[in-house]
C-alpha cells in the first residue's frame, strides 16, 4: 500500500497538499487534473525522484526516501507518456529491458525472465507485434509496449503519466481496460494520471482529483457526475 | 547459429588471417621460416628476422589494438550520450589527450616522469577532457549542440597547441609533429604488452556494465528507474573512455573517426543494441579496420606514403555524413 499523509508537493513552491491517501493493490486509480497542476511531480515523488517538501509518504510501510535504489526498482514501475525507444530493436527486447533489475552485470536473461517476458507481452495483447521493430510500430502498439515492458518489470506498483495521452480515442479505451484488467487480475496497484474526464468517468476506476482552487488533492466518488468533475478539476 | 554471431565470427576469423597477410606485406619479401625463427629463435644479425620483431611485428599488433580501442571507446560515448555521433575524437577527448602531450613534450612540463610519462599524462589529459564534455553535456539540449561543443573543445585545445609550438625548440617541434601526424610504426615489441593490456581491461570493464548500457539506451532517467546508478556509471564509462584513448593517442598520436565510424557500422551489421554483442563487434569492428586500412597504406607505399590518420579520415568522415542525413532529419 502507497500511504501518504499530511503531505505537501512541489519542488521549492508547494504544488499541492493531500491530507490522508492510501492507494491499495488490486486498483486503478486515474488522477485527474489540470496542465500543471502538479499531476507529474506528484509522480515524481512516488518515483523518489523529487522530495515532498513535507508529510509521510510511505510504501509497503517504509518512507520513500529512505529505499535504496535498487529496492525501489523493484517497487515501483514508470511509463511515461511518450516512452523513450530506438533504433535496431525489437518490441520483445523492449519489453525485456523491464527484467533489468533481476539480471546478472552481463545481462543474462534465465528462464524466468524469459517467462515474465512472454507473459507480459501476453497479457497486453501484443503478441502479433513481438518481432518487429519498436521504431516501426504505431503509436498506440508502443504504448502498449511500453506497459508491457512496466509488466515484465514485474513491481506491485506501477505509475503512468498521460499514457493516453497521444492516442486515438478506440486506443484510449483499450489501454483503460487493460489497466483495469491488470490491477485487478494481477493484483497491482496502478496509478494513471490524465485530463481525460469522459473516458475516466466511462471505465471502472477510482478517481483523484487535484481541486484548482485548493490545490487538494485528494478521491472521489466514481459516480460523481461530469459536470460536477469537470467544475472541481477546471 | 545466429545473423549477429556468425558475423562476430567472420570478422573474428578474417583479423589473424589479415594480420598474417599484413606480416608479410612490404618492401622486402620474408619467407615463412625465416618468420617463424625470428619469433622462437631470434639472431639479431639476420636483417629478415629483426624487420619482423622489430617493425612488422609491433605494428600488426599496434593496429588490432589500437583499432579495437577506439572503436569500444566510441561505443561507450555514443551510449553515454545516445549520440550516434560521439566519439573521443568528434568530442574533443582526443584533444585533451593531445594537449597534454604537447605540454609533456614542448615544454617539458611533465605531471609524471616515469618511462610511461607521456602515456599517463595523455591518459590523464583525456580523461579531464572526457569529464568537461560530460559536464557539458548537462546543457547541450540536442545531438548537434553536442558535437559542436566537441568541436569547439577542440579548436580552443588546437589554438593553445599552436602557441605552445611556436615557442618551442626545433627538435621538440619536430617531434611533436611527426606525433600528431599518427602513426603505427612508433611503438616498440616491448611496449606492446601495455596497450594489449589496457584494451583488455578496458574490454572487461565494458563487458561488466553490459546490463546497465543496455538500459542506458533508452536514457538516464529509464536507467535511474531499473535501478542503476546513472551518475556513477557516466563517470565510469568516461574513465574506461580516456583510458583506451588516452594510451593509443600517446603511442600512435590522434587516430580519427575509428571511434565514430565503426560502432556504426557493426550496428548496422548486427541490428541490436545489446551491448555484448555491440562491446565484441566494435572491438573486432575496430581491429580489422586498422588492420585494412594500413594494409593499404604497405600496399601503396612504393607509390605513394599515407599516413594512417588520412586512410581513416578518407573512409570514416563520407561514414558520418551517412549517418548525418540518415538520422539527425
């Protein structure tokens, strides 16, 4: 369980503040919000790469800053809204560099690794597309892959910021059901940021949201209605 | 057997077979068994014999080396930088080698005064250069911005080498320019241990951040999120750069586009950024490079003398454009 108490975000400024939030396996949350209001930082802060300015934050009950690198590799997966790729690379070596932190210095992959990788590519539909080149597919199938990828990383908590964000709209719902399947099938807690409002309100999930005026941050009802939404969030 | 094993294996197989055809390239003809004496029966009055052991023989060495240095240290800079053109020479690590070098020799000022001075001094020049342009690379927000500050590095460094030679002595300007010039032929039987050395070191320290380049591909921040400790492993990978640099630039003098050109094309050839395979191909890569391209200079040297420098200028700067108008659209 992600726990966070009394916490303010932000880098020098505070961005935001959440009184009490617990985020438990077996979820999908989406955080909605506005351009800037602080959705990616907040992510950051999960990630350990920025500092909350004060509060608790704690995984698994340990404070976040206070988890070695390499523990929270093993923690904690990140997809970004436009994951990074190159060139001479196949969709299953992408997928594979998820195993990164359980492999040897030479980068052997065992049995194991190769299973979770089959799995993962499984499990995101994306089989058709294994062999071919990570450059050479869509937009929507490296999303996919880049989800994947989080998957064969293999962590009960898995972070994504925008990801639908540069996607067509029968793209957006896929990826949102397969969130929804993943929390719940393998049991993971996921966190997705978004300004989507009508494709949030549309899947099962719990909702965030980041208030404008109070710069809150802090779960709703997932039954609220859309113009109720839109006037918190905007 | 896979596409990218079998061509490691070609070109693993074609260096000794180049190699021996190289020993027995040049103006005098060496049999077969006046080879094989000179190495397990050496007679220091046999002409025949001392050419192999003292000229053939370390400069066929020089050039595996050599060339399998630079390329891996080309390797490491592209991945550090995910610039497919970086390269100590493009970044100026080679400057700073070369700077050194020219205060050592016109100057007389020496950080070290061993037998090996020029060599720490160039390694230790490479390796000052090698963290500014990392230091650099903080602000540079493009591939191109990159480069030019390599450039840039570069032409600063070449500016000061000048005011240095005009105020030295004839003989140690004449030194240093034959120096500058590159070349394979300067470099003793017995100095050959320490550059095989450093280029085996450099390759087994390579081979043991083959998990973290792997991921470093995809940039510092996915790394930093596997795991690794990015701000570390730069500085390792600068380290292990001036090193393999830092030696061949004081034995040989600058060697240009080695380091640019032939990761390249071994990954090209290979189709993969996994770096076991990349880390072997471009030291085998970068071996038979060398390997041809002085074959060619032995080859045409009764028309003509090239210096190494040129041969590799002339096939790896039309590589760059290449790579130029392919990639950076």
């Amino acid at each position: 369980m992600i726990r966070i108490e009394h916490s303010t975000i932000g880098y020098s400024t505070p961005l935001l503040r959440i009184g009490q939030l617990n985020l438990e396996k077996g979820n999908l949350y989406v955080l909605l919000g506005k351009n800037g209001a602080g959705k990616s930082t907040f992510l950051k802060t999960l990630r350990g790469t920025v500092r909350a300015i004060d509060g608790t934050l704690s995984i698994d009950g340990k404070n976040i800053n206070s988890i070695a690198l390499q523990d929270r590799a093993k923690l904690v997966s990140f997809v970004s809204s436009r994951p990074s790729y190159t060139e001479y690379m196949t969709v299953e070596e992408f997928v594979g560099l998820g195993r990164t932190p359980y492999l040897n210095l030479f980068a052997q992959q065992k049995e194991s690794d190769q299973k979770a990788i089959d799995e993962s590519i499984a499990a995101c539909g994306i089989e058709k597309i294994r062999s071919k080149a990570i450059d050479s597919v869509s937009d929507g199938e490296r999303q996919l892959a880049a989800v994947a990828k989080a998957l064969a990383h293999d962590t009960p908590y898995i972070l994504l910021d925008e990801p639908t964000a540069y996607l067509d709209y029968s793209n957006k719902r896929k990826l949102m059901e397969l969130l929804i399947t993943l929390a719940q099938e393998k049991n993971k807690c996921i966190l997705a940021t978004s300004h989507d409002v009508e494709l949030v309100l549309k899947s099962n999930c719990s909702l965030l949201v980041i208030e404008e005026k109070e710069q809150l941050l802090h779960q709703v009802s997932n039954t609220i209605g859309l113009d109720e939404l839109i006037e918190k969030v905007f | 057997m896979t596409r990218s094993s079998s061509i490691l294996w070609i070109l693993a197989v074609l260096i000794p077979i180049i190699g021996i055809i190289h020993l027995f390239s040049g103006v005098s003809d060496i049999d077969w068994n006046t080879f094989v004496k000179s190495l397990v029966n050496f007679d220091q009055t046999e002409t025949a014999e001392v050419i192999i052991r003292e000229i053939r023989l370390p400069r066929v060495i020089t050039a595996i080396v050599a060339g399998a240095s630079l390329s891996l240290a080309g390797l490491l800079m592209q991945t550090l930088f995910q610039n497919p053109l970086a390269g100590p020479y493009v970044l100026g690590i080679n400057s700073g080698a070369s700077l050194f070098v020219a205060i050592t020799t016109l100057t007389g000022v020496t950080f070290f005064t061993t037998q090996y001075g020029l060599a720490i001094n160039a390694l230790l020049g490479a390796f000052v250069f090698g963290v500014l342009i990392l230091f650099f690379s903080r602000f540079a927000r493009n591939h191109i911005t990159l480069l030019l500050t390599g450039v840039m590095i570069g032409s600063f460094t070449s500016a000061f080498i000048a005011i240095l030679q005009q105020m030295s002595h004839m003989q140690d300007l004449k030194r240093f320019t034959l120096w500058g010039l590159g070349s394979l032929q300067k470099v003793q039987l017995n100095e050959t241990p320490l550059l095989i050395a450093t280029v085996l070191l450099g390759t087994i320290l390579s081979l043991l951040m083959t998990r973290s380049l792997n991921i470093l591909v995809l940039g510092a921040e996915e790394a930093e999120q596997h795991g690794i400790r990015v701000r570390r492993l730069k500085y390792q990978m600068i380290g292990i750069t001036a090193l393999l640099t830092g030696i061949v630039t004081a034995f040989c003098g600058p060697i240009a586009f080695v380091g640019l050109a032939v990761p390249n094309i071994v990954r090209i050839l290979l189709k993969t950024q996994e770096h076991k395979k990349l880390i072997i191909g471009s030291i085998l890569g970068g071996a038979l490079f060398l390997l041809v391209s002085d074959l060619f200079i032995i080859k045409i040297e009764k028309l003509v003398l090239i210096p190494i420098n040129a041969i590799t200028s002339i096939v790896g700067a039309p590589i760059v454009v290449f790579i130029l108008f392919r990639k950076l659209k």
